[in-house]
C-alpha cells in the first residue's frame, strides 16, 4: 500500500499467532509475516472498494481462530455439520477480518487463500438487512471480536451526516460459516 496521509491511516495492531505475525493495511490488504525476519509470508487483497467519501481508510487489526480440533455437538442439525466439517475442511486455522467497504471475510492462517465455505464465496455482505445506507455510512474499521464459535463486530457510522443514519447494531456471525 502506498501511503498517502490525506487519504487514510495505518492504525494495525497486528496479533502474533499461529507462528506468523498478521496485520492489515489501511487497504485492508491481509498480510503474515515470518516474526524472525519479517519476511512476507503470503498477503491477500479483498480488493476493498476505494472511495474518497468513506469517514476513515483504516484497518485496525484482524483476528484468529482455531477450529482444527472442533467438533460440533451431537445435537447439531445434520446440514449444519456438513456445512461446519467442509468450512473446517477446507480453513482449520482462519483469519477474521473486515473492511472498510463492509465485508467480513475468513481466510485460511496458513495460505492467506479466502475460504470460500465462509459467507458467500468467502465474504458475508455487512450492509445487508441494514436500513438507510447511504454511500459510505457504514463501515468497518475495527478488527473482529472472535469468541468460541462467533465472530462479533459492531460498525462506524457517518455521525450527524444525514437525518436518518443507519443502525450501529452489533452482530455475531458463526465464526466458521458466517452465518449471521
């Protein structure tokens, strides 16, 4: 990311696990970096929407999980269990993020490739059932909050811009699926 201090800030508190250190950019390009050398494990760009009207350009920090030992409850409907044993198949160890353009989305810790059983394709569409949107109203800037099985994020919303702003809900998504 070239940075350009009109445009956004690099606020990342980045979090040391699985034997990598990860972080985002103001971009909210995904990164994993060897701790030792700072060599650049993998990096993975959501391809966030970039628009000059969005209160903040910021990515504050992703998040982890770890399900490769996860086994759902024996009173677990049936679908669920295929849908959680191919999310957990395919992404054991997941990055959590979110981006500035409202999007969550999983990707595998090791490769940096998007888990794809996550969402839709990899990415849940954060402005869903929210009511009035306007451009750029609603983002994401702060990372993820990963508890058990949820992932629970809250929003920024474009304060005392219009008359009606949209909601500042916060949500919880399951952490392997994405769904709400």
């Amino acid at each position: 990311d070239a940075v350009d201090a009109k445009e956004y800030t690099f606020e990342a508190t980045p979090i040391k696990v699985n034997g990598l250190l990860y972080f985002c950019t103001p971009h909210n390009i995904v990164q994993a970096l060897e701790p030792e050398t700072g060599k650049l494990a993998w990096s993975f760009d959501p391809k966030m929407q970039r628009d000059n009207q969005f209160q903040h350009q910021t990515c504050r920090g992703v998040s982890y999980d770890d399900s490769s030992a996860y086994v759902p409850p024996a009173d677990t409907d049936p679908v669920k269990v295929q849908a959680i044993s191919a999310a957990v198949a395919e992404c054991p160890r997941r990055i959590i993020a979110s981006s500035v353009d409202a999007r969550l989305y999983a990707l595998n810790a090791d490769t940096g490739a998007l888990c794809t059983t996550f969402g839709e394709n990899g990415y849940v569409d954060l402005k869903a059932q929210m009511p009035n949107l306007q451009r750029a109203t609603y983002q994401q800037t702060s990372a993820p909050l990963v508890t058990k099985d949820l992932i629970i994020l809250g929003s920024a919303i474009a304060d005392n811009y219009y008359e009606n702003n949209p909601s500042g809900v916060i949500r919880a998504y399951d952490v392997r699926t994405g769904e709400i």
